[in-house]
C-alpha cells in the first residue's frame, strides 16, 4: 500500500473510541492487515492485536479491528469501525 494515505471520518474516529479501538490500530489494520471486499464497494480491512485487559467486564487475550473504507484520490478514507474481543 505504499504511500497510501488515510483519514478518518468523524463518524469512524466515535465508532472506533467507544468500541475499544486507537486510530493507530484502524491505519495499522489499513496498512498492515489483510483486506476484503466488502457491500457497497467499500473495502473492508482487518488486523489482530493483543489486548490483554477488560472489556465489558470480560477480560481478553486479543482483538480484532475491521475498518471499512472507500479509496478516494489515492488515500482511504474510513468509513466506520468494528471491534471484536476474543
């Protein structure tokens, strides 16, 4: 991906906060992690990371964030953010 900017929505920069994920964790999953094609002709991208802490009084060994994004004018730009605990 290169030089491949990427910039969050308003929207995706609450979602990921009040779902447990940093914005260094979304453009790592962009940057780093495997991508998907997903509805609508986003592109969905996803990475693992180790959490190791509490989340919704359940406490988690790792997470996974997906980022759903459009590419527009050479950077991506974020669309929303889902996080999962296992």
């Amino acid at each position: 991906m290169g030089g491949t900017s990427v910039v969050l929505h308003p929207h995706a920069k609450e979602r990921a906060a009040e779902r447990g994920a940093t914005v260094d964790e979304v453009v790592a999953a962009i940057t780093q992690g495997e991508s998907f094609p997903a509805r609508l002709g986003r592109t969905g991208f996803r990475r693992n990371f180790p959490f190791g802490g509490l989340w919704g009084g359940q406490r988690y060994a790792n997470k996974q964030v997906e980022a759903y994004a459009v590419e527009e004018s050479g950077r991506w730009i974020v669309i929303t953010v889902l996080v999962k605990f296992f």
